[in-house]
C-alpha cells in the first residue's frame, strides 16, 4: 500500500480473505470484503456468518449487515473518502465498482490482485503440512476406491465412491471428482456421466481431497480387463514424461523448462499434438492458483512452491492417458507429495 500511495484496500475474493483472516466462506450473492488501511482492518460480512467469523477470523475487526440493509454503508464508513482504492480486478464485479466508486469518491481503483496472489505462492512450513496431509489423505481415497471398481459401474457412481473415501479419511472435496471412461477420457474435463465401466476401457480418475482448506490433486489410470499394447505404450510414455519433468524441478529452473521436459518426451513418442496442455498449475487454498506452468514461461521456480505435475495425451475417439502428481520445490529438487500407484491398474471386467 505504502509503496503504490493508496490509502485502503477492498479485498473481495473469498480465499483472499481465508488468506489474510482465517476465516472462510462463500457468501454467494452477498456482499462480502475486507477494507484494509494503514491503521487496521475490517472485515465486512453478512449476519448469518457474523459468529463463523467473529470466530476464525484474525488481524481484523468482524462488522456484519442483515438482509434488507445497506451493506455499502459499512464499506464507505470503512473506507472513507479516497481519491485511490486498491482493488482485486479479477473479481470484482462493474457492478460493484460502480458502488464503490460512487459511496468513496474514488477515481481510480487500482488492481493489486498479483500482490495478493503473490503473497501466496511460496508456502510457509504449516502450509505444506496441511498439503501433505491433503495428499495423503487423496493416496489413500485412491487406494481405497481403486480395488473396488467393477465392469457396470457409472462414471457417476465412481465420483461418488471417491467422495464418499475421501469424507471417511477426514477430508474434503478439493474439487468435482472427474471419471472418464472410454472414449470420454480423451476429453481432460469432461465431466462425469451415466456411461457405465466395459471392457477394454480406459478409466481416468482425476480427483483431491482437502485439509485445513488446502487442496491436493492427483490423476490415476486404469483399465477395465487385462490392457491392450496400445494402452500399454502410452501410459508407459506419460509416465516417462511426468518423470522427466519432476526430475527438472528444483530453485532456479524456470516453468517452461518443467513444461520441455515433459514434452521432449512425448514428442519423441510421436504423440506431441495429442498433448495440448500445460504441464501443470499451482496448488494451495485453490485447485488452481499461481504458478501456472506454462510452455515457453520464464518465471523462476522458488523454493517452497507447490503445483501440480501432468503430462498427458488424448486422441478423441480412443482415448486418453493422463498421470498428475503434486510436488513441493526445494532448492536442490522437489518432495512429491502424492505417492500413490501410478500403474495403469486392471479392473474385473465381470461385473
């Protein structure tokens, strides 16, 4: 604030203020936000999460508004008359700008959202704990689900096994479980549907589970039935991939040389337009957050980032083969977090 001249900040993205407080929540179509000035903080709520908030929340004083009142006068009173207001521009809405705008006098509303992003995006020692208690619980989810999958099954009712494990091991849902089968796993993020297991599928499982609010995200193959060459070649070669670019992560390499590793291999395989993709994105209190790792990129790995690694290979039609993993960078390599099999594992294809 000191260094851009701006007198507050109206932080309104809900993990940014997990973030900053403590406390989360999802006020749907309310107003939620957190003004910050030099002299304090305010974190603005509505009435229903005013004991959640006054309970969780840190570093700032709990204001809350009930329905049918004017939430923007407990913004204007916090913030007060400014020329300048720093604003995260990625969420905040025109119709919230305008308000804004209109009850401070403000001028101009300056996006900060990088710096608070950035705050984020190398993990204090408790937070890769938490990561690594969200892996383990996502391995053992894997293991537990994995031995039970069956010919005749839905992709549907997998999604739900998987949720199901992953609530029995104390966790929670990172994201929607995605299972793909057949031809349905040659689409990375197509959701799951009444398409039931067969044999000769291919079934991709991409799923996390979550500790403490930090998420974990990992992708699994198997087959249904014993796994043609085809199959074989390929997982085969998305692991060399993924191996390949774990083992370029460390302090001082940049994104894109993660990315190249990975590539390289799956180009020499004759596959590298089936791989359309980045290598991998950040992980932390969001399934998806800074870094992303994207071809060509030049930013800096540093220690104590953490993302995702997963090459991966789709031809619509047949198939596709994706192996995702979650690594912490240390200055000389990087800790993988999930260690689950990472086999193409075979599934009774009797019902």
């Amino acid at each position: 604030m000191a260094s851009r001249h701006l007198g507050a900040l109206y932080v309104t993205k809900p993990v940014s203020i997990a973030y900053l407080t403590g406390f989360e929540a999802n006020p749907h179509e309310r107003l939620m936000a957190m003004t910050i000035r030099a002299d304090g903080a305010t974190l603005i709520v509505p009435a229903l999460e005013e004991q959640n908030a006054k309970l969780h929340a840190s570093n700032a004083e709990v204001v809350a508004w009930r329905d049918g009142e004017d939430a923007y006068e407990l913004v204007s009173r916090s913030v007060g008359a400014l020329s300048e207001i720093g604003v995260e521009k990625d969420h905040l809405t025109l119709l919230a700008a305008e308000q804004l705008t209109s009850r401070t006098g403000a001028v101009e509303l300056v996006d900060v959202g990088p710096e608070l992003r950035g705050l984020r995006l190398t993990k204090h020692e408790d937070e890769v704990e938490k990561l690594q208690r969200a892996a383990d619980i996502t391995d053992e989810a894997y293991e537990r689900v994995v031995t039970r999958l069956r010919a005749g099954q839905s992709e549907i009712d997998v999604a739900l096994m998987i949720a199901s494990a992953i609530g029995d091991l104390g966790g929670a849902l990172a994201f929607r479980p995605l299972v793909q089968s057949g031809p349905n796993s040659a689409q990375p993020h197509f959701e799951p549907s009444g398409r039931k297991l067969a044999p000769g599928d291919l079934v991709l499982l991409d799923f996390g589970g979550a500790f403490g609010g930090y998420k974990a995200d990992t992708t699994r193959m198997a087959v249904v039935g014993e796994p043609d060459g085809k199959q074989r070649e390929i997982h085969e070669l998305v692991l060399a991939a993924h191996d390949a670019a774990i083992a370029t992560v460390r302090a001082g390499v940049t994104t894109g040389e993660v990315d190249a590793a990975a590539r390289r291999v799956i180009e020499a395989g004759g596959y590298g337009p089936q791989f359309f993709h980045r290598i991998g994105h950040g992980l932390g209190l969001e399934d998806h957050e800074d870094p992303s790792m994207d071809p060509g990129s030049d930013r800096v790995l540093e220690a104590g980032m953490v993302f995702t690694i997963e090459p991966g290979v789709y031809i619509p039609g047949w198939g596709g083969v994706r192996i995702e993993d979650d690594v912490v960078v240390e200055e000389g390599g990087c800790r993988v977090l999930t260690k689950a099999d990472r086999s193409l594992r075979v599934i009774a294809a009797n019902r």
